[in-house]
C-alpha cells in the first residue's frame, strides 16, 4: 500500500519537474542563441562600418599630412652648386626622417594609435626615411615596383591597402638584406598618398599599421567579441589571451573553417553563422573579407563571441532545479518515514482482525500507535459486547497507545499469532 501510495506521487512530481526544467532549458538556450546570432551580425556590420570610416579618417589624415609644407619641404630644390650627390642624399634622408617621426608621434596622439611604419619616398618610387628603423631601407630600392599601390600614388592617386605577408617582399622567405629588411613577416592595413609640390608630385608617404594582437584587443573591446584576422587559411592575429585558444582557433582556421573562408573571399559576403569549440568553451561565429580593400584581397577576419558565456545564466536555472531534486529527495525519505509511522499500525490492526476473524474471539488489540490507539480500544469494546465479554473501561487508555486491554492467550498461543 505505501509504495501505491508513494510512487504515484513521485512519478507525477519528477515528469512535471523534469518536463518544466527542459522546457525551461530549451527556451532559454533558444532564445540565448538567437539573440547571440542577432548580436554578433549587428557587431559584424559595426566593425565593418567602423573598419571602412577608420580607414577613409586615416586615408584623409595622409592625404592632409602630405600636403603640409615640412612633407613638401624634403624636396624642396638645392641652390648650392657646391653640394655633392652623396650630401644631397644625406640632406634629403635628414629631413624625411625628422618628418616620418613627426608625423608618427603626431598619429599617437591625434589618434591615440601608433603606426607602425611611416616612410617617404622620392617621385620614382625609391624610399628615402623609414620611421623608428631608419636604415633599414637602404636607399636605391624601389617601392613602385613591388608595390602597385606605391606606383598608383605617383601618378595621383591615393590608396588603401594591406600589405600582405605572402605577398610582401619583405616576409622571411623573401627578404634580401641587400634589399630590404622593412616590415618581414608582418601584415599591415597601409594607406599611401601622392606629395604634390607645385603641381607636380615629388614623392609619396605611406603609413602602415600591423593588424596585430593589439589591435584587435581594442576592437575586441570595442564590440565586447573576440576577432581575428584571417590571410589566406593563416590565421594572423587575434584578440584571445588564452594561448592555448588561440592555438586551437588557429588549426580551426586552416581545418574545419577554410572551407567557409574561401566562400566569404569568393563571394565577398559574410558567411552564415558558424559554430565552433576549442578545448575551453563553445562558440559562435562569421567569418567575412576585411572591408575597405581590394576585392582580390585575402585578407578576412572572424568575428565570435562564446556560446558557453551567453548560457551562464542557466547555472542559476540549475541551481534551483539541483534544489528542487533535493528537496525531492527529503520528500521521499520524510514520506516513507511517515508512511511507514501510520501504515505499520494499520497493518498490525489488519493482521489482528484476522486472527479473530478465525475464530479467536478472546484476543484484544494492541496496537502502540497514538494515531490508532484509540481505534484498537473501540475494536476490543465491540469484540466484547459481541462475545457478551464487557470491557474494563478505562478512559485514558484511549489515547494511551496501549489498545485499552491486554491480550488474552488462547491455550498459550502467541497473543499475536494468527491461526489461518
């Protein structure tokens, strides 16, 4: 009887909290999801907007600077006949790096960004001063013809651009130290601009900055995401601490996502949103071309936020259900405790109404039960007044738990023996 009692109970109680726990779970996770993808599309469209002005500012502020009159000023004219090739040289390269360090320390503070190269090169292409390292673009090496972009600005026109590592002449497979030891093995978003001096353009100035672990980690907390940037199926850079991540996300990079980044460089959309794990979280995320330059471009970034972080609330959602199982739990134990208190007396009654059923009409209960003490006495006054047999009446003996009476022997049997 108790366990008819008991399992039904439980039963209802354990499905309707586990149907109202996963549904709660599922909602949750739904609508977490959702409102993650939402968010990450949004913030997609934000650093590219961002990514596009940033880079049109910072095309302006070059144009601007080479058009100021200590830029135009490193070519201005020699009227010394005296003055040698090797002191005219010397003399142009003075004033090109005087100005390069200008203008980077002018960039710092304006823009609170530091490039990482500026340089200067003469009306053929051949750079003069290199800010921070200035020999190390020994002069005689021509920009215009490794550099198209380079080429496009002496003729008068402006341009954004990365620099890419493959591509670049200066990575550490390419890199001849006759030539160049500029910028090995990095990748920089690079604007360059024409100097004009009467209308006649003398050379160009070209500022560079590293898409570097730095600056992602602005944009990272610029967007409250994690970014990386992606050339070709190498992942560069990217705003994660943990090294461990950032090795993992990288083999994602030229494993399981390299089918997706060349779909966002073919295309030059976004992809759909991706999902991804490393060994510390799961994550949400698009992969899409970098913005503001050249549709041949490789250069692509992704952008993820951790789907583990977004859930963190359902911990609290665990927590109460952890405490609504306990809860469950003391209520079975407290439940057959007390089933066990009332069914055990009820049981007794029953096994003790059948012995007298068979016929031993001089037993009396006796039952130690506060809850059916007084039932027991009830049952020995009706036994009695059936068998002519009158009961000694005594009326605390009603709640005592004693029964009432005391059980009488029938021919020395066990008083709580049943002759079936």
């Amino acid at each position: 009887m108790r366990v008819k009692i008991i399992i039904p109970n439980l039963l209802i109680l354990m499905i309707l909290c586990g149907g109202i726990y996963f549904y709660l779970l599922h909602s949750f996770r739904t609508d977490t999801d959702q409102k993650a993808e939402s968010n990450l599309k949004m913030m997609a469209g934000l650093f590219e907007k961002t990514k596009r002005l940033s880079g049109y500012d910072m095309l302006n502020a070059v144009v601007q600077r080479a058009q100021v009159d200590t830029v135009i000023g490193i070519f201005a004219p020699v009227v010394d006949p005296n003055i040698t090739d090797a002191q005219i040289r010397s003399t142009l390269f003075k004033k090109a790096f005087v100005e390069v360090e200008a203008f980077s320390e002018y960039f710092k503070v304006e823009y609170d960004l530091k490039p990482e190269m500026v340089l200067v090169t003469e009306h053929t292409g051949v750079a003069i001063a290199r800010s921070t390292t200035p020999n190390a673009c020994p002069a005689g090496f021509n920009l215009a013809k490794v550099l198209p972009n380079v080429e496009s600005a002496l003729k008068g026109q402006p341009s954004r651009f990365i620099w890419s590592v493959s591509k670049s002449p200066f990575s550490p497979k390419k890199w001849d130290p006759n030539l160049c030891g500029m910028m090995g093995g990095q990748l920089l978003d690079v604007v360059v601009a024409p100097i004009w001096r009467e209308n006649q353009i003398v050379g160009t100035l070209l500022v560079a900055f590293e898409l570097s672990k730095g600056l992602a980690k602005v944009e990272q907390y610029a967007l409250g995401m994690e970014i990386g940037y992606i050339e070709g199926s190498e992942l560069y850079s990217t705003s994660m601490d943990n090294n461990i991540e950032r090795k993992e996300v990288a083999d994602l990079v030229r494993g399981s996502l390299a089918n997706d980044i060349n779909e966002a460089l073919a295309t030059r959309k976004p992809t759909k949103t991706l999902r991804f794990k490393t060994s510390q979280s799961e994550y949400m995320g698009l992969i899409a071309p970098l913005p503001g330059v050249s549709s041949d471009s490789k250069i692509s970034y992704i952008l993820f936020t951790s789907v583990d972080k977004a859930h963190e609330p359902l911990n609290a959602l665990s927590t109460i259900f952890i405490f609504m199982g306990v809860a469950l739990i003391l209520l079975i134990v407290v439940g057959s405790v007390l089933t066990d208190h009332f069914m055990k007396p009820v049981e007794a009654i029953e096994e003790d109404l059948l012995r007298v059923i068979n016929g031993d009409y001089k037993y009396r209960f006796e039952v130690k039960s506060a809850e059916v003490g007084g039932l027991c006495y009830r049952i020995n006054q009706l036994i009695g007044a059936l068998t002519g047999e009158e009961e000694e009446a005594e009326e605390e003996s009603k709640g005592s738990g004693g029964g009432g009476e005391k059980p009488r022997s029938n021919g020395g049997e066990d008083s709580f023996g049943v002759d079936r």
